[in-house]
C-alpha cells in the first residue's frame, strides 16, 4: 500500500511538472514559428521601418487593401477597439497594415485610410516585384481579380492577423472574427 501511495505521489508530482504556468491565448499560438520573420518596406511616410522599430511593443500585423470591401476595415477598427481597451499602455500596441495593392494604395491615399482609424497606425509598401515574396515569407495568399469594368478589381486574400512579442517575436494568429475582446486579452497576456 505504501509503495502505491508513493507512485501516485511521483506521478502527480510529474504530471505538475509537465505544464508549466503557460499562457493560454485566445489566438493560434506560433510561438518558435520560423515563417513570418519580419520585413524592411517603406511606410506611408517614406520612412523604412523594420520589426526592431518597435521593440517594447507587441505589434499587429495584417496584409489588406484599401479598396477592401469587409475585412480589413473590420480588422483595423477592431485592433482600434483592442488599443482602446490597453488604457494607458495602449502607445505598446503598434498596428502595421501591409498592402497587397501596392498599385493602388499610394502613399497620400494609405496616409488618408490609416488616419480614419488611428494616426499612429502604420501602413507598408511592398513594390509589386516584393509582394510575392513577402507574401510567401508570411504565408499570406492573395489574388488579384478582375471585375466586368474595365481596369477594376478587387483582391482576395488571407484575412488573419499576426501578433509580435514586445521583443519582435512571432507569437500569435488571431483569426479574423476572433474579436476584439479575444484579442484584448491576448495583448494583455503578451504585456505582462
């Protein structure tokens, strides 16, 4: 009897050693990933900005368009209500909106698009002979498509969000519809 009260006890006591006090996200955990691994693109105001620009923030990162009918103003209004909800360590949150139209969304009309949701977001631009690269790097799909007008078209493409450590560190996936309570908390955990 003894002898099974000790192996009990040394299997409890190796099973609390199993799980560490890991944080549980919301989001896909990628942590030790090795895709997504940062970038080197100018953004909306000429200035080139690298994942070591933000060191001390987590940072958001999501590849959209400005022409975008759904996702990413859904997206960018979301991660306005998750910095919102930082309180006063809302300034550790960067939101780094990368576009897949690098035609299109020039630099005044990415100034414009990202001022509508907050000024201190960020847009980057990826020439056209980058993005595919950039975009298999990130693991991001996207496609041009035609529309019946003559020189219109839309862009389809992945629609989640990847989230960096405050040491520039790829952590996390946060789906798109995840929400901004989900994502709060997710934030919340990677500042402590």
């Amino acid at each position: 009897m003894n002898m099974q009260k000790f192996l009990a006890w040394l299997v409890l006591c190796v099973l609390c050693a199993c799980s560490p006090d890991k944080p549980v996200f919301k989001s896909i955990d990628l942590t030790g990933a090795d895709y997504a691994q940062g970038f080197e693109l100018p953004d909306q105001f000429g200035q080139m900005r690298t994942m070591a620009d933000f060191k001390g923030k987590v940072v958001v990162v999501f590849f959209g368009y400005t022409q975008c009918p759904d996702f990413c103003p859904t997206t960018l209004s979301e991660w306005v209500q998750v910095k919102k909800s930082l309180g006063d360590k809302a300034d550790l949150l960067q939101a780094v909106f990368i576009t897949l139209d690098p035609e299109r969304d020039t630099p005044e009309l990415l100034k414009a698009y990202m001022a509508n949701f907050d000024p201190a977001f960020l847009a980057l631009i990826p020439t056209l002979e980058q993005l595919p690269d950039l975009a298999k790097r990130f693991k991001v799909y996207y496609k041009k498509v035609d529309s019946s007008s003559p020189g219109a078209y839309t862009m389809d493409h992945s629609a989640g969000t990847y989230v960096y450590d405050t040491n520039g560190q790829l952590r996390l996936y946060a789906r798109y519809g995840l929400g901004p309570a989900a994502m709060s908390a997710d934030i919340a955990q990677l500042l402590k």
